[in-house]
C-alpha cells in the first residue's frame, strides 16, 4: 500500500512513520480501505441515566451509517455529559464547569489522534456549548446534530413536561396539590427520550447551533424518538464527510452576522439566560469581544415572537409542527443576515425561501408579536454595576417593577431552607449570593427555589437575586449573573437584611437602595469568605474563571 499517495488523511497516518498508529486502527478492526477514507470522529455525550443523552445511542450508529455511505470512516469517541435534572444541590457545582471540561476533552482527542473532520452528538445544557467551544478550538470541519426534544406528556386538561415537577414540589408544600397528583407528575411529566421538552437551556443551544448553519434544516427540533431521525442522522453523517472535502471550517460559519442571528434568534423566542452564557463563551473562543450591553441593544430592536413551557402550555414540539426554527427565522428574516452561510451549502436565505410559519398560534408576525421586545433584559444599576440577566418575557407584568425588602442568603441551601420553612414574605427580595463563577464555585443554577417560588404562588409577589444563574426552564421574577459576584467584592456581597431593593426591568435597572458612603464603611469590613474548594478540577476552576458577564470562562492569553 503506497501511504503516500493517500488524497486524504491525518499526514500521521501516511508513510513508513503511519505504521504505528495504523497498526492500533488495524487491531481493533479498521481495513485498509477505511484507513484510506476521511477519519470523520463521532463526538457522542452518551450517558445510560441522561434522556437527552440516552436518545444519541441510536442517533450515533446511523450517523456512523452515514459516514459511510459518504465514503469516509467513522470513529467514535465520548465526552462528559452533565444532566442538570441529576445535579441539583452540590452536583450542580460540576454543572458549567463541565462546559469547559468538554471543550479540553474534544482538544485533546483531535490534537492527540488523526481526524479529518467532526460530527458532534451534543447533549443537553453544557454539552452543546462545549462541543460548540471545542469545534472553534480544533478548527476540523464539523456538523452538529442535536439529539431532538422529548414529547410532551398531552392529558385531557393540561400538557406536561419536566418542569412541571419543580413547581409541583413548591405547589406540594403550598397544600395547593395531594402527594398522590406530586407522584403523578413525577412518574409521568417524561414522556419519552430526548431534551427537556421546554425551551431550556438544552434546546435553547440545540436551536441556536441550527441557527448558527451548524446542522441540516430541523435537526434541532425534530423530536428524538421520530421516525424521520435515523435518515437525518445518516445524512448527517455523509455530510460530514462532503464538509471534509470541501474544506469547510467552523469558522467559515462562525461569523460577527451569525452570533447576531443567533442572539437575535433567542431573543425571539424568549431562549434561555444561560444562552448568552453560552454564546459569549463562543465568541471569546473566536477572538470576538461580546458584551453584555450588545445583547440587550439587540432585545430592543428584536420582538418576541413565541414563548414555551413553562411560560405557557407550547413545546419545542410544536415549534416543530410550525416549521422549526427555519419558520422563525423566516419571520425575522428582515432584521437577519441572510448571506450567513449554512452547512448545506446554501445561504440562510437560500434555506428560508420556501419557508413558512405552519402555526400561527406558535410563531407570531413580525407586526403582531407578544412583546415589542426580546425575551432577555439586561438590569444594571448599584447591585449589578457590570450587569445581570432576566428572562423578561417569563415575569408576571405584576413584577416588571418592584421594591422590596432584602432576605439574604449566602447559598442555595439557605434558601430553599427559608422558602420551606415558610419565612419568606411577599414583597421580599431574595437574594443569594456566593453563588457565581467563582463563589459556588460554578456558578449554580436556582432552578428548584426558581420553581419553588412559583408553585408556592410567590411569583407575582417575591423577586429572586443572584450572582448564581436560573435555569432555561425556569419562569418568574428570577434575576441572575449578577456581576461583579459576591466572592469578587461585588456590591452583592455588602448586601444586608432589609435592606430596600429596586428592580425596574422596563429601565433596565437593579439598585441597592444604600448610600455610597455605607457602603464604602461595609466594603472595608467586608470578608471574602474562604473558597468552598480549593482543590481537584473545581478548585483550579474556581482560581482561573472569568465573570459571568464574560461568559464564565476559563481564561487565557490571546
């Protein structure tokens, strides 16, 4: 076999030096006809207890089916996958950190072995965000394939999904449920595999690396167990391989004009918070400065077109019944970059023109949407002086404005604690602290006193503040990624009890109502509280993470 001569191929895998690494492929069953073809690696985040991730299993071997067909030869490896439903409490520490766990992961397989290009079967929550950072990072030819939503649970009155289980346990405790509908919901609120069926953070990233050209049309919201997804994967797969061929890189898409769509994309449809994490973490892994300010300059010139559980009674399902992401687009399409370039060759208004919306109780006009603006503001003010997130389309009209008293808490525990034991007040202002990139450290997410809050019936009374982060599937008056954090010296960490609070999401503001001169005389007595880790992965984390505002990265020398 002349090495030499092969059109493609790692130059690691060619010529007399190739012997060595042929010879481990050759042991584990590669011919010398698949060692000619592109080695496309299949980047799978398959975990057995995870439903977002337990639904790739068939997903990867049709995608390996594809590969083949295309003419190229795949070779699978896993990453880390998180599921946020799993870890609560002090799992959730693990949680973002993961992000960037996944990104090194896929660094080091293709720095460390001989691939030509990339499919990624991305997961649910930091999964997708990672493969996302870790494409950019490896700049291999790369398509994603989300692995779909779950089916919503359709009974006579009411449609479940998993985030009705969070405010089941506030509505539990409220007295406002029996223990035997709690046990219903539990058992029953899962209907199948797939991502979390609401627009959460899974497929809020799922959607956005469609949007981004990342996929074939609908791959983010066809759900899992449908019986059109084995030939998408499969055409996934062939396309992976063409992508190869043509030497087309995740940078070719990666542009200023796409992170705008995207960013305009999830304002539309009301994304999760986590997703301006998330696409700032990508844009500091392409060079590009993204701020925080650029987002909600985007929210006031984007309106809300469709909103999803749990704010509402639609799912990802039916956004896919209305034509998927392609049909937001469409509606969005004057304020979009058309010529940004998609996977299939063609241009995002190539792919939109023979698109339309399918249901317009899904996916509002342009002229007629349900909010002037996009789903996301961004609050500063005295608290949040470098700023922090809402999900303003996911908060009671009651509480887009409010002042209230602070309850302060220095970590989740203390909170659920105090919505428990039945202290807290309406009016309160939550607040929760030491809960940030580095504080948590990991910057946890508020998802069960988030729903708490809800299922009590607090929601229309009690406002929620913190250095921490809320979940996609989190509604209510949930303020996060309050920066500076506490564990920084941010005035979050001068906060005391009853101190007044105003929040005013219309002004875009978030102040602590203390004068300058007693906060200065708090800031000098102010002790950083000692690190809750300080070694393994988490404490090395903790000493080089940016703050939230840039993305809760891991930070380097450009």
């Amino acid at each position: 076999m002349d090495e030499g001569n092969q059109e493609y191929g790692h130059p690691t895998m060619r010529g007399v030096t190739g012997g060595y690494p042929r010879s481990m492929y050759r042991c584990c069953g590669y011919t010398d006809e698949e060692l000619r073809r592109p080695l496309i690696g299949v980047v799978t985040a398959f975990f057995e207890a995870h439903p977002g991730s337990r639904a790739l299993m068939e997903q990867v071997a049709a995608v390996k089916a594809g590969i083949w067909m295309g003419g190229g030869t795949p070779v699978e490896f896993h990453t880390v996958a998180v599921c946020d439903a799993i870890a609560q409490g002090p799992g959730m520490n693990y949680s973002l950190p993961s992000r960037e766990l996944v990104a090194a992961e896929i660094e080091i397989m293709t720095g460390a072995h001989p691939f030509d290009g990339l499919v990624f079967l991305s997961c649910c929550d930091k999964s997708a965000p990672g493969m996302l950072m870790g494409a950019v990072r490896v700049g291999l030819p790369s398509i994603f394939l989300p692995p779909g939503p779950m089916m919503p649970r359709r009974e006579e009155d009411r449609v479940l999904v998993v985030s009705d289980i969070k405010e089941a346990m506030g509505e539990l405790k409220a007295g406002r449920i029996s223990p035997a509908e709690f046990d219903h919901i539990e058992r029953t609120s899962c209907a199948s595999l797939g991502v979390c069926s609401v627009m959460g953070t899974g497929m809020t990233v799922a959607c956005l690396e469609e949007v981004l050209g990342l996929t074939l049309p609908g791959a983010s919201t066809l759900p899992a167990v449908d019986s059109r997804r084995p030939a998408l994967a499969k055409e996934t797969g062939r396309m992976a391989v063409t992508l190869v061929r043509e030497r087309r890189k995740p940078s070719q898409f990666l542009t200023p004009a796409a992170l705008d769509n995207a960013i305009k994309f999830l304002l539309a449809v009301g994304g999760s918070s986590n997703g301006v994490l998330h696409l700032t973490a990508l844009a500091y892994e392409l060079g590009m400065d993204l701020a925080l300010q650029h987002f909600d300059n985007l929210s006031r010139q984007t309106p809300c077109l469709a909103r999803f559980k749990p704010t509402g009674n639609l799912t990802p399902v039916d956004l896919d019944e209305a034509g998927g992401v392609r049909a937001v687009l469409k509606e969005l399409s004057p304020h979009l970059d058309l010529s940004a370039p998609w996977v299939s060759g063609k241009t995002l208004g190539e792919e939109l023109k023979d698109t339309g919306v399918k249901r317009r109780d899904v996916i509002r006009p342009l002229q007629d949407p349900l909010m002037p603006e996009g789903g996301l503001a961004v609050l500063t003010g005295s608290l949040a002086p470098r700023g922090s997130i809402v999900k303003q389309s996911a908060v009671n009209p009651k509480m887009l404005v409010h002042r209230g008293p602070a309850r302060v808490c220095n970590c989740e525990e203390e909170v659920r604690e105090l919505m428990l034991s039945g202290r807290v007040r309406a009016g309160d202002v939550l607040v929760i602290r030491y809960e940030g990139p580095k504080g948590g450290p990991g910057m946890r997410e508020m998802s069960i006193p988030a729903a708490l809050l809800v299922g009590m019936g607090l929601g229309d009374s009690v406002a929620m503040v913190t250095d921490g982060r809320y979940s996609g599937a989190t509604r209510g008056p949930c303020i996060g990624h309050v920066s500076p954090e506490a564990a920084e010296g941010g005035p979050i960490a001068l906060v005391q009890e009853g101190d007044s609070i105003s929040i005013d999401i219309p002004r875009r503001r978030l102040e602590l109502e203390v004068a300058p001169a007693e906060l200065e005389q708090r800031r000098g007595a102010w002790q950083n509280p000692k690190p809750v880790k300080t070694s393994g992965f988490l404490g090395m984390y903790a000493r080089q993470v940016s703050s939230a505002d840039q993305g809760a990265v891991i930070l380097r020398e450009r």
